[in-house]
C-alpha cells in the first residue's frame, strides 16, 4: 500500500475470514450458538488454557473483570496512566476510586515499587497494563497484590499471544483482558474477552455477561416454576459476542501466530534502520519478555516529537500517539487529579510516537517511514 496513506494499525481480514464468516450468516445461530464456545476454547489455546468469556468488546472485557473481581464504591484500583481510558473509566463506573501509579522509564508499564507506594487496605485490584505489547512485571505485581489480598487484573488489549518468563499472557494475572478492536493484534470488528484463573471469577464474568441470568435447577430458587424458567440472582448486562464475530475470531486465531511472527520482524526492522539515528529512542524488551507487539513506540527527543508528528502526518504516514496520562483527561482532572503526578509517564507522554505496524505492511512500507523520520532528525 505503498504510495497511499499509511496508517499506523490495520485489521488483515482473507478470504478465508470472509467465509467463515458468511457461512455463520447462512446457517441457525447468529448469536448464543456453538460459535461462541468455539472461539472461548480456540482462545484459550493461547492463554495457556486459562478459560476465556468472550465479550462485545475490550471495554465491556474491562467492565466485566472488575465486576468479577466484586468492585464496589469504596474500593480504590491501583493502576498506570499510560493507558486508554478504558482501564479506569470502567473500574471507576462500578464506584472504585483509582489510584494511579507512575510507569517504568523504559517500557511505560506499571512500576512495581510505584504500585506498592500507591496500595492501601482499601485497595481490590492492581491493574497492569502491557503496554505496547510488552507484558508488565507479572510475576512481581501478582505477589504484591496478593500479599495484600488484591487481585492483579491484566489489560492485556495489546498483548494476546505473548508470553512472560515463558508463561502465556492470560495464565498469571487472576482476570486477563483482551480486545478485538480492528487495530488490534487479532479482530473481530468489535470484541473482547476475559480470562479467569479461578472458578469463581469465571462464574461472576459469565453472568455479568448474560444479565445475571442462572438457568441451572440445582441454584435456582424457584427451580419448580417451569422448564421455561430463568431468574436473576444479581444484576448484569448483555456483553453477548456473536456467533457472527465469534466466526472472525475463531478464524483470524489460525494467524495469530503468523501476525506475531511479522509484527516482530518489522519491530525488528525498524529497531536495527533507527538504532543510529541522532534525537529518537528505540523501544526496550527485558529479559523474560517475549512481547506480541502491538505499537511501535519510538521516542523523539528534544521536544520535538510534535513537529515530528506533523512531518510524518504530513508525509502520508498515519502515526498516532499512545497514550495522554489517563488522569489528563478532564473527567479526571475535574474530579482532582493534578498534573505532575505521575512523572515517568508524563515525559513518556511527551516522547512518544507510534509508527505504523500491522502485519500486511511490507519492507518497502517500513522503509518510507524511516526515510521519513530520517529526513526529519537529519
Ligand atoms: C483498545 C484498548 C481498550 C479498549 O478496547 P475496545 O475493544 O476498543 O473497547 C482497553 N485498554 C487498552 C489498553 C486498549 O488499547
């Protein structure tokens, strides 16, 4: 797509795609059918078997962990700005007050000693972030929040296939979010989905999903009442992914290796061809991170990064720029957050840009926008 604009992130949908969707459309269940299971199980192949809820979207994922997690008014959710919205809007929906933490100086993901800084008894869940599509500390925030009787809920909307000291992205945090959002590392249009470690998690995401509806005898408390009965035990709401878009899914799942495979080697491209050029930083993987990148995050130095936005925009070339700090955003400035709390992520903020990067770019597509930022830094 050489000549044209470039944007910084595509959905790739085949042929392959196309049928499978159209054959969902031609048949019984365009929703609540056997392709939803389907695509739970297909996804789960990818979390190392954690079992998956799939969702209408990365945000209704988001909403449905911390009602898993049991956030009430009163609870505080620690978690990073370097975010979309998403992270605390739906956290703060559900009545919890977020306490943001500030971001490691190299991958922008939630600092450990930060977070820890940042917990009180009031605490419920750490929220991490793998920004980019590198996985956070893990390990190390699992054990915090669980030393204080939190749960770690992952937004894992970048990072699907990836993997953490050689564990898969969805097996180590107790809740694990995922988005199917067309720029993201597989699609389903619109989508998302949950992963659940315990039980009980797995059972609360179930039913937020579907209204809170119980339609097994054995809990119901009316089970006499018929057999078309069905009663709710607590509210929920309808977060149904379709067979329809369970179809895309399950069949976009059968690249998303191939997808990994590529976003690296042009991570990697851009890595090596931006490594020597004067004013930009090229972004870290740290030992045990074996990221599926979902943005390239390069970092213009000098104060410079607008004019290097307005130069790429005006080559044609579609960056964007991830993320303002979560709390910038007025809703939270206008409940009392200030600027300059979180330091590491404001002047992160301020570096970056995100290059174009989704698997059908090619080399010569990776090339013009180097040549680009070269023209520019030289
Ligand atoms: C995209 C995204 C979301 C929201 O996902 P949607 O599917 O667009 O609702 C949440 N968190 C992060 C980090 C995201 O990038």
């Amino acid at each position: 797509m050489s000549a044209d604009f470039l944007p910084y992130g595509r959905q790739s949908v085949v042929e392959e795609d196309i049928e499978a969707v159209a054959e969902v459309l031609r048949g019984d269940w365009l929703t609540t059918g056997p392709g939803v299971k389907r695509f739970e199980e297909g996804l789960a192949e990818y979390t190392g078997g954690t079992p998956t809820v799939a969702v209408t979207s990365g945000t209704a994922a988001l909403h449905v962990a911390y009602y898993a997690a049991g956030i009430e008014p009163g609870d505080e959710v620690v978690t990073s700005p370097m975010t979309f919205v998403a992270t605390a809007a739906t956290a703060s929906l559900l009545g919890a007050k977020i306490v943001f933490a500030d971001v490691e100086e190299d991958t922008a993901n939630l600092d450990v000693a930060a977070a820890k800084a940042a917990m009180t008894s009031r605490t419920k869940v750490v929220a991490a972030v793998d920004y980019a599509g590198h996985p956070a500390e893990l390990g190390q925030l699992h054990d915090l929040a669980h030393e204080a009787g939190a749960l770690l809920l992952e937004d894992a909307a970048h990072s699907v296939g990836g993997s953490w000291q050689g564990r898969p992205v969805g097996s180590i945090a107790d809740l694990t979010t995922f988005s199917f959002f067309p720029t993201k590392n597989l699609t389903t249009a619109e989508g998302g989905a949950v992963a659940a470690t315990s039980d009980e998690l797995l059972r609360r995401a179930f039913s937020f999903r579907n209204h809170g509806l119980v339609r097994d005898k054995s809990a119901q408390r009316f089970p006499d009442e018929g057999a078309w009965h069905q009663e709710v035990h607590e509210f929920g709401l309808n977060y149904r992914l379709p067979d329809v878009l369970c179809a895309l899914g399950i069949s976009q799942l059968r690249r998303l290796t191939a997808f990994k495979l590529r976003r690296a080697e042009i991570h990697a491209r851009y890595n090596a061809a931006l490594a020597d050029v004067d004013g930009v930083r090229t972004p870290v993987t740290r030992p045990g991170a074996d990221p599926m990148w979902h943005l390239y995050p390069l970092r213009v130095l000098g104060g410079r990064r607008h004019a290097m936005f307005d130069h790429l925009r005006a080559a044609g070339i579609g960056v964007q720029v991830n993320y303002i700090p979560v709390y910038w955003h007025p809703v939270f400035a206008d409940l009392g957050y200030r600027r300059g709390m979180c330091p590491n992520a404001e002047a992160f903020y301020a570096e970056e840009i995100s290059l174009p990067l989704f698997p059908s770019m090619t080399d010569d597509d990776v090339d013009r926008v180097v040549d680009a930022i070269r023209t520019f830094a030289g």
